[in-house]
C-alpha cells in the first residue's frame, strides 16, 4: 500500500459514489467553488484506491473528512498522513479513526453525529408546507439576526442563500424558523440540508419539518441525493428528519483537534 494525492474529480467522485451518502459533503466540494481549497488524500492498494480522505482549507479551521465503510483502512491513511496535516483542525472521523493520530493531537470532541439521507422522498407529500416562504438576498440581514437570536455559534454562510434554497416561516412579519443548505452542488446532484433552526419560544410545533419538507421538495428539482449531519443525541431533530423520509446511514464523531 502507498499513500498519494489525487487531482482528477472524476477519479475522486468514482470512488467517492461507491456510497454516496457516506461522502456527500466532499462530493459537494468537488464543486469548482470548492474545488480550489480541496486536498485529496488516499490510500491505494494494489493499484486501486482504497480509502479518500479530504482536507478542506475554505473554513477558518481546516476541516479533515476521514469517514470509511472499513474504519480500519481509513484509519492507516490517516497514520500516513499525520504529519501532513495542520497543527489545527476540524475532523469527522468514523469510530477508531482517531485513534491514527496516536496522541499527537489534544481533541476536543463535538460528541457523536449521525449521518442520514432521503431515501424515503415520497413522505415529504403528506407534510402541509403551504405557509413556507422562499428567502431571497433581501432577507440576509433578517435571517442573519435570527440565526445569531436563536442558534448563537451557528454555521450560517451568506453564500448558501444565493443558491435560492433557504426557507422559512414567518409569524406577526418576524422569522420563526428556517433552513437551507451547506452544500449545493447540482453539477454532481447532491445537497445537504444545514441551518435547520427554530425560535426558542416556537419549538415544538412542527415547524422545522414543515421548512424543511419544502426546502426538500424543491431541491429535488435539481439533485438526486440530499442528505445531513446531526447530533445523535438531538432526538428531536432525528425524529423530524425521520418523518420526512430521511433514514440514518452511518456514524461518526465530531472534534476539534490541536497538536501538542
């Protein structure tokens, strides 16, 4: 086996789709916005590739997508990579992968994530959305504030609201809820839903599924695969996403990663 670093999207996206909704978000980055903060990562044995690994340098921390079917083998790409790697980062590993890094990093972990996708797209009929309403560029500083009053440390980026898939409700002329996307790559047919949030005071009422069934209905305009990223342990959203037809498809973790 070696270690070597890829350039060709359509060898990286081959690899990449042998579970596309494992590997979504770096399908997504081969976007050509992306594109140019992407480094490809892989393992290759007996002249085929095994294993991908992203490092992703568009975001204040370098985010390292080490996520596998196989763990094991992940987890040699990233011990072959290690000095690589910045001396801080953001990683979404799949269970024992961290372990590659054999202490070197302090990690601060973001606790376990579930990855899940729409596989069910046929419930999104059955979920009256007729009260959502589409945000345009007008809406951003709105949004921005209702983002910054209900989700404080959210990943709210004023880019995504230019794709014309960020959704809401609003009541007495004020936003309640809303959602959009973290990737929006129709080129390679896939999205994923992001900034999903509801006011404080309106929680428990439907509302996010509501947002988010339109929000879904439209995309599917354009791509084939949507899929998300939530907490485990946030019930609440994986029964919401649940009911629109989502399923969960594989876990990770979340961390923060410093090198001592």
């Amino acid at each position: 086996m070696r270690t070597i670093q890829l350039h060709d999207k359509d060898t990286i996206e081959r690899v990449l789709r042998r579970n596309t909704y494992l590997h979504l978000y770096a399908i997504g980055d081969l976007d050509d916005f992306c594109w140019p903060q992407t480094t490809w990562h892989a393992l290759e044995d007996d002249g085929k590739i095994a294993e991908i690994a992203l490092l992703y340098s568009g975001s204040p921390l370098p985010v390292l997508l080490g996520l596998s079917d196989k763990p094991e083998r992940m987890r040699e790409l990233i011990r072959r990579i290690r000095h690589l790697l910045p001396v801080s980062l953001y990683a979404h590993f799949s269970d024992g992968v961290t372990e590659a890094l054999d202490n070197r990093y302090a990690a601060h972990p973001h606790g376990p994530h579930m990855k899940m996708g729409l596989t069910r797209p046929t419930l999104l009929e059955a979920i009256e959305a007729g009260d959502v309403v589409r945000f345009t560029a007008d809406d951003l500083s709105e949004l921005a504030r209702f983002y910054d009053e209900s989700c404080p440390g959210n990943w709210f980026e004023s880019r995504m609201l230019e794709t014309g898939h960020y959704y809401g409700i609003r009541r007495d002329g004020r936003i309640v809820s809303a959602a959009g996307v973290h990737v929006y790559a129709p080129r390679y047919r896939v999205a994923a839903l992001g900034n999903v949030v509801t006011h404080p005071a309106c929680r428990g009422q439907g509302l996010a599924t509501r947002v988010c069934a339109r929000l879904c209905t439209e995309l599917l305009s354009t791509v084939m695969h949507i899929g998300l990223n939530v907490h485990a342990g946030n019930a609440a959203a994986l029964a919401c996403y649940t009911r629109l037809g989502f399923e969960q498809i594989a876990g990770y973790h979340e961390q923060a990663l410093e090198h001592l």
